[in-house]
C-alpha cells in the first residue's frame, strides 16, 4: 500500500533472486545494510539507474530528460584575465546591472502570480490557479513554487503525466526539496514505473532520512517488485523511526507471510492491532496466514471477529467463505460469498468459490443440472474480473468430465487465486 495506507493482504508474493538490482543493492548497502532482493517480471523495468549517480550530488550532472530525477547542471565559472580595456569593462557593467534589474522585476511580477494562484487554490478554483501559475513559469521558468503547484494541480485533476513533469520541473529549479521529490517518486508509483519510484524514494531518502512515510512507500514498492527482503529492511526501518503507527506492522507481516514465515508474520499483524484493533483488514490478513499453516478454526474464528467488527467489509465474507470451503463446510461457505457479493458484486474469489460450490453439488447429484450452469456463469464472471486464473479456464472447459477427485480439483480454483 502507497504511502502509510493500510494494505489488504492479497499479495504475498514471492520471487527469484534478482541479478540486475546491482546498483540499487549497492545504495542499500551505502546506507548500512546489505539486504538481498527477489526479482519478478524481469526485475520488474530491468537495470535499476545507479542511485549513486547524479541523483545523490543533484549539483553535479547535466539535466537529462531520460531520467526520473532531473539535476541541475553544474555552473563553472570562468576566471578572465584581469587586464582589460576600461570602456569594455564599462559596458560589461552596464549590461549585467541592467539585466540584473530586469531579471529581478519579473521574478517580482512571477511571485504576484504565484501569490494569486495560491490563492485560488483557497478557493478551490483549480482553472484560475493554473493559469496563474503558467504565467509565473512564462515569466521566471525557475519558480520551483509555481512548477510545485503546477503538479498538485495536475494531479488532483487526473492529468497524471503532466503532473509528473511539474514536479520534474520543480525538483529542476529546486533539488533539495523534500515535497516535490517524494510527490513525484509516489506518481511514478502510482503508474507502476516501479523502477523510476525506486530511484526517486532513496532521493528523497537522502533529503530526509527519517522520514516513516517515504520509508513505507518505497518498501511497498520493493514489495511490489518482489524485492521481499529489501521491502522487509524498509518496513523495520519505519517501525523503527515511528513505531507506534500501525501500518509498516501490517506491510511487513504481508511481507513475511510472502517469504513463508508465518509465525513472524503473526506477530507483526498482533503488533498492529495492538496499536489500532479496530482494523477489520488486519484480522483478514492474518486469518489467510493461518490458513496457510493449515490453522483453520482458528482462521474462522479470526475471520468472524473481523466480519462482527465490520459487516460492510465485503473482503472479511469472502474470507470467511474460502475458510469455510477449506473445511468442506459448503452451506456455510455459500452463505458467506454471497453476503460478500451482495457488498461487493466484483469480488472475483467469491464468484470462483460459489462456482466451485455448485459444481460440487452437481457432481454429488447429477439431476440438478442448474446447479452446473450457475456454476459456469459464477466462473465466466470470476475470469472478466480477473483473466489470470488458468485453473478455472480448465473448469470451464473440462465442466462435463466428472472430476475423480472433485473437492481437491475445485479447491484449487480457489487456491491459484490466491498466489
């Protein structure tokens, strides 16, 4: 989850060691640990930039467009010879103090813009605001104010990329700002150019190392890319700067759930709830950790507390009805997708449950044969929700051939969907 949100609890996920994480490992290390990464989907956007580049001096480098982070270019000054002609001398003088003034009155009638922008901004008239501050950036194209303002604005009205370059713009004009820099890694993130969020999360590390927020965001990031044990450094590292928030309790018990420590991942959900137990979620995910140890009725029991603590939260049934199917309790388990669904109709694994339930009560009887065409209907609605599920293809297309071993073949509809 981005930026301190409570997570749900439906990506453990676990991958190969990487081989291209190279330079960003090597950043980690810098900062006083050696944590090794899993891969996934090719590292996810391959070769990590070298966080040790330009982004760590942002005086140093050239501006690139290609990068994530753009950098100043370095001023180098040029000592001329001290002998020179006395009128050339006076018209350089002349020039540079004439400039000076016109420079100074437009970045004065740049900050009257900025001024009106914000403004507006009071005012929550978004139109207005943004031309303001267009035409701050026309007059001083280095008013990082204007360029940060530029990039909520865009943000908040959806225009995603442009937002992006605003704050690229901002960072530009100003590469010690906290706010722009952390802004635009989570837009990165939140475009899934995971490999650009990464590099720009340490720079905004750099600026502010204490920072829980930015620690979490990056450590969901490293999550996402099934960079598990760099995601578990970043989630002890927010426990560690704050430790009486909850929600790096919650992302590293996901966390060590995905690398199958599931005592560990326990203990990190209690921690959480010690520290906000009124968090339906946080007993959901830790229900699916006992059901990975095969703790059933302990899971239920969970799942129950959840469901009484919420009955809106539609992912508290759905779990409640997958315990239930584990423990061949199919009235109950019915019962339970479908007071999900009724809360939630998009809920893939409820539509994929109740299709395995009518399936199997069709095999047990086969005079019922609408049970078998709801059975169809629940899994052709579980596959537009979510294609990825090669198991209930299978189903489908395999519906009239009587399963040997109906419960464990549909049961597995159920657990593929929960890799």
């Amino acid at each position: 989850m981005v930026g301190g949100s409570l997570g749900r609890r439906h990506e453990g996920t676990k991958g190969g060691k990487g081989t291209k994480l190279r330079a960003t490992e090597q950043a980690e290390g810098d900062r006083g640990g050696s944590p090794k990464g899993r891969r996934h989907e090719g590292t996810t956007e391959a070769e990590l930039n070298n966080p040790q580049s330009a982004i760590r001096n942002p005086q140093s480098a050239i501006r690139n467009p290609q990068s994530p982070i753009p950098n100043r270019q370095s001023s180098i000054v040029n000592r001329q010879s001290p002998i020179v002609a006395l009128p050339l001398c006076i018209a350089l003088l002349c020039g540079a103090g004439c400039n000076t003034i016109v420079t100074k009155v437009r970045t004065y009638q740049a900050g009257r813009h900025v001024d009106r922008g914000r403004q507006h901004l009071v005012e929550d008239d978004l139109e207005a605001a943004l031309a303001e501050f267009e035409a701050a950036v026309k007059l001083d194209s280095r008013m990082a104010q204007a360029h940060s303002s530029m990039g909520e604005i865009y943000r908040r009205m959806g225009e995603v990329g442009k937002a992006i370059e605003s704050f690229r713009n901002a960072i530009y004009s100003d590469p010690y700002s906290f706010k722009d820099t952390f802004s635009l890694a989570k837009l990165y993130h939140f475009t899934r150019r995971l490999k650009d969020a990464v590099e720009v999360y340490l720079a905004a590390i750099d600026l502010k190392p204490q920072d829980y927020d930015v620690q979490l965001s990056l450590g969901v990031c490293y999550q996402q890319m099934s960079e598990v044990n760099l995601a578990v450094k970043r989630f002890n590292k927010a426990i560690e700067i704050d430790p009486d928030r909850p929600h790096a309790y919650v992302n590293l018990g996901v966390a060590l759930d995905g690398q199958d420590k599931y005592y560990e991942a326990i203990r990190s959900y209690q921690a959480a709830l010690e520290r906000d137990n009124h968090q339906p979620h946080i007993l959901v995910n830790m229900a699916h950790t006992y059901m990975n140890q095969n703790r059933l009725k302990i899971a239920r029991a969970t799942l129950m507390q959840a469901v009484e603590m919420d009955p809106s939260f539609a992912a508290a049934h759905e779990g409640l009805g997958y315990c239930q199917f584990r423990m061949q309790n199919y009235d109950e388990a019915n019962d339970a997708y479908v007071d999900a669904l009724s809360i939630d109709p998009r809920l893939s694994k409820a539509h994929a449950g109740l299709g395995s339930i009518h399936m199997l009560a069709y095999l047990k009887d086969k005079s019922l044969a609408d049970l078998r065409e709801r059975a169809i209907e629940h899994w052709h609605r579980s596959l537009e929700l979510n294609p990825d599920q090669p198991l209930v293809r299978n189903l489908i297309a395999k519906y009239q051939a009587p399963a040997t071993d109906p419960y464990n073949a549909l049961l597995g509809v159920q657990e593929e969907d929960r890799r």
